[in-house]
C-alpha cells in the first residue's frame, strides 16, 4: 500500500472558508497501472495519474491524499480515518466483490465518486455486478486517467455550492 499527499491549503472563494479535502483511494493492481494490460488500462502509471490529480487540486484549491492498497482492509480502515471531506473510489476488483468496501463508504457518510479506468459495463458480464454505482455520487468510466481529475472537478463544484459538509479533522479509528 502506499500514502501520499499534495494540493493546497486555501479555499476557491465561494465554498467553506477552508480547502475541500479529498482522499482518493484506488484498490486492488492499480500499483501496477503502466504495465498490467495497458490496452485496457492505459500506460500512465498510478504515480503519473496521481500527479495530474495532484496539478489539478493546486489548480482548485483541493487538499488531496492519495492510498492505494491490494488489500480490502487496508482500504477500509483507511476510509474509517475519515479525515477527508469527499473521496474519489476506483475500487479496482473490489467495485464487483466487495459488500464490506460499499459498507464502509456509506458508515463513513462521506460523498464518493467512483472512477474506472476502462468501462466495466462493456467487458466480462462478471464486471456489470457492480456494489458501489448506486451510491456514488457521481462515476466517470472508461476515460482512464481524465477520469479522476474529472471526479476531482465535480467535488470541487459541489464543495463551492455548498453541497459537500466541511468534516471535522481526523477521527482516529479504534483499531489504530
Ligand atoms: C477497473 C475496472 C475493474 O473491473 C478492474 O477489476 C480493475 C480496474 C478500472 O479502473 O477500469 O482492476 O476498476
């Protein structure tokens, strides 16, 4: 798993007085975006995306982490810190499998929205079973990585009209 950070520490003008925080979380083999299928998933690689995703939020006046695991857990717990504001879910595999994953994203009660690289939906039939669709709050499929700075730009809309609840800071999971 690895964590990152990046963005900026001021609001845009409209929206709360301080900078929407958002928490992008990618699932399972996205640490090997560059060389798995690259027909499929394109050959940027997931630190390339995450700088364009990290360009962009300096742009908007975004505060963004990043986390990427292979591991289901790891990526609830990291969702149970819930010191973001709004996150951005490309659950990799997991968008198929897990109940748990889609769980944790509603008890948490922050937006999300779900990106893909590719199209699910026009693949195996196995991909259109999909846990998260119906409670995203948005989804950007098969524009690989334009995707995630589209989902970044759709929070930020939102975070300036006031659609989006200022959180408070972090909230330590009891687990550590
Ligand atoms: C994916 C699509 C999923 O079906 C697949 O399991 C992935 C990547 C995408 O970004 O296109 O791992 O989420």
């Amino acid at each position: 798993m690895s964590e990152t950070g990046a963005g900026s520490a001021t609001g845009a003008g409209t929206g709360p007085a301080r900078a929407l925080r958002v928490l992008v979380l990618n699932g399972p083999n996205l640490d090997l975006l560059g060389t798995r299928e690259p027909t499929i998933y394109g050959r940027e690689t997931l630190d390339e995306i995450n700088a364009g995703i990290a360009a962009r939020a300096v742009e908007l006046g975004v505060a963004v982490a990043f986390f990427q695991s292979n591991h289901e857990g790891a990526l609830i717990d990291r969702l149970h810190r819930r010191d973001f504001d709004a996150a951005i879910v490309n659950a990799a595999g997991l968008t198929h499998t897990s109940v748990s994953l889609r769980d944790a994203l509603l008890a948490v009660e922050r937006p999300f929205v779900e990106v893909h690289l590719s199209d699910p939906a026009t693949r195996e039939p196995f991909r259109r079973i999909n846990f998260l669709e119906d409670v995203a709050v948005a989804r950007f499929v098969g524009l690989h990585a334009r995707g995630y700075t589209l989902a970044l730009e759709e929070l930020a809309r939102r975070w300036a009209a006031g659609l989006i609840l200022a959180r408070a800071g972090d909230v330590e999971a009891p687990h550590g």
